[in-house]
C-alpha cells in the first residue's frame, strides 16, 4: 500500500491510456507541483460533482495511478500535463492531512484470478467485433489501429470510444479479463445492432 495524492475529475483513465490536463485550480497547483518533484504519480479517480455531489476519498473507490510524463508549467502558474495511466489501484483509507488537495492509502486493484480457457482467442474475438463496428458502423477507411491480442486489449480498445464516463467506470471496476470483454462486447453489438435498424450513425449517436 502506498500514499497517494488524489485528482477526481468527471473522466475514467484506462491502464496504458494517454491523458492531457489542463491544471488551474490552485490545490491541483500544489498537487502537481509535489508530483513533479517526487515520482510524478497522481492517482486519478472519476468523480462528476453534477452526478455525485462532494467528493469523499472513501474505502473501495477504484481509480488509476496516473504518471505525468511531460510537465509545461505557465506564465501564470497554471500548467500543462501529459500523463499516462499505469495501473488501477483502490482506496483503503481517506487521509485527512494539511494538503490543500486529497490523498489516500490505497492499494493495487488486481483481477481475480479464473480467466477463460483461452483468451487470447478471447481476445482476437472482441478485436475483430471492434474493427468491425469502426469499418461498418464508423466507416473508418483508414488505416486499423493496432491492438495486441498477446497482451490485455479490453481497455485499448474503450479508449477509443467515446461513451459515457459512468461506464467506463465499470468497465475499469470488473476484475476479470473475460468480464471486461464481455462488457465490451455488448456494447459492440448494440452499435451494430443499432447501426443495421439505421438507428446509429457516427455524427448522431
């Protein structure tokens, strides 16, 4: 278990995601600022104040371990940063400290153990249904991204789709590889679906 400072803000951060932020809010300032000089990690955790009211570092809330990568700071004391998701942890205990921002001890959040009997053919099976839905349903003619199926894939492949925070939330929340792809899934073939009742486009879902 380790000490962490706390960033929650209305968007989910994936394992091996890239994220920009714009830091302006002064404890956030601060936050960084120690960020920079220590290990660069920040823990990163969803919390949307129009949906969830205050924000309260309680046990049992799942984020990511954030790690800044590139730091700009400002003229004006604000900054630029490009920070990259590492790895989910999960909060164990609320620190109340003098920091002006949050932070936490928390913990890894680790898969439970019982994959499916091969996932890798579980894996190349959600990578297929997901180029599918970018070639049929995005009319995507580009090049195809490349997404590993020798390593895990479900969140590679809900980075690239922009769908409500709360639901990423869930899907960075279920502890095994198959349920993810599951989660996934779904969503998948609902688009599909969608797209052949002509009830899904790219400009207007």
């Amino acid at each position: 278990m380790i000490r962490l400072p706390l960033f929650p803000l209305p968007v989910v951060l994936f394992p091996g995601a890239p994220m920009p932020l714009h830091i302006f809010e002064p404890r956030y300032r601060q936050m960084v600022a120690r960020c920079v000089e220590g290990d660069g990690r920040f823990g990163l955790i969803y919390h949307d104040p129009d949906r969830h009211g205050p924000f309260d570092n309680e046990p049992g809330q799942v984020g990511t371990v954030a790690e800044i990568q590139k730091f700009q700071p400002l003229p004006d004391g604000r900054s630029l940063i490009f920070c990259r998701g590492i790895e989910r942890f999960v909060i164990e205990d609320g620190i109340e400290s003098e920091a002006a921002y949050y932070e936490a001890v928390v913990a890894p959040y680790e898969d439970r153990p019982g994959e499916a009997d091969d996932i890798g053919a579980r894996r190349r099976e959600s990578v297929a249904l997901f180029f599918r839905v970018l070639r049929e349903a995005v009319g995507h003619d580009e090049e195809l991204p490349v997404v590993d199926p020798g390593r895990e894939v479900a969140f590679r492949i809900a980075q690239a789709i922009r769908i409500d925070p709360a639901w990423q939330q869930r899907l960075l929340e279920t502890d095994t590889e198959d349920g993810r792809l599951d989660v996934l899934d779904g969503l998948l073939r609902s688009v599909l679906d969608a797209h052949a009742r002509g009830e899904w486009t790219p400009e207007g879902n």
